[in-house]
C-alpha cells in the first residue's frame, strides 16, 4: 500500500487523490477529522498539500482501508505517535487452513448424517 510521492514542494489535490487512490471529497472529509491535515489554500482558493500532508494521508488510508480502524481509532493511533507495523509477507495466516479443514470435514459429516436419514 506504499506509493511513491514525486519531489514537489506542494500539490493539489487531484494529485493527492491519485497518489493515495481516494476521492478528492475523501481527502476533504479527512481534513475535517485530522487535525494533522492542514493543507495551505493558493490565492485561486485552491488546496495545496504539502509532503508531509501526503505521508499522513498515506498512513490514514493504510489505517482506515487495511488495518481496519475507525476514524476515531485512527486518531487516536496517529496522537500517539506510533508507527505503524509492518504485515506479514503472507496475507493469509496459516491457522485459516487448518479452521477452514475443520469446518469441511465437519460439513461432509453433516452432509453423510442427513443421507442417512432418507
């Protein structure tokens, strides 16, 4: 989930809404919740984000989107400056397989009881 931030200075929000792959208004309602993004306005009103605003909103999508926090616990994690832990290379635990045989082999056994009954 990381992306690559170009070497500006400043940048508008569509450029932040594809770099984090989120829609402006998304980026919008984010600046309402966090107080850490306060991006600066232009003179033409538009906003500008500056890296820093951009690595924050990387970590709040990483939070939100695949960590599974909600806004209020994303907050809460950001206020304590920790950072965020590194996933695992495998996405799916090996305990999965072992619950997912469980469940099969106790399925075909419900499935040879109500053969029987016929």
């Amino acid at each position: 989930m990381h992306s690559e931030i170009p070497d500006k200075l400043y940048f508008k929000i569509g450029e932040v809404s594809k770099i984090a792959d989120v829609a402006p208004h998304v980026l919008r309602y984010w600046e309402s919740e966090f107080a850490a993004i306060r991006p600066k306005r232009a003179n033409s009103k538009q906003r500008l984000y500056r890296r820093a605003d951009v690595e924050i909103i990387l970590k709040i999508k990483t939070l939100l989107h695949g960590r599974g926090y909600t806004i209020s616990g994303a907050r809460r994690f950001l206020a304590s400056g920790e950072e965020i832990p590194r996933e695992s290379p495998s996405p799916v635990k090996p305990d999965v397989f072992t619950c997912l045989g469980r469940i099969k082999d106790e399925l075909l056994r419900v499935q040879e009881i109500l053969g029987e009954k016929k």
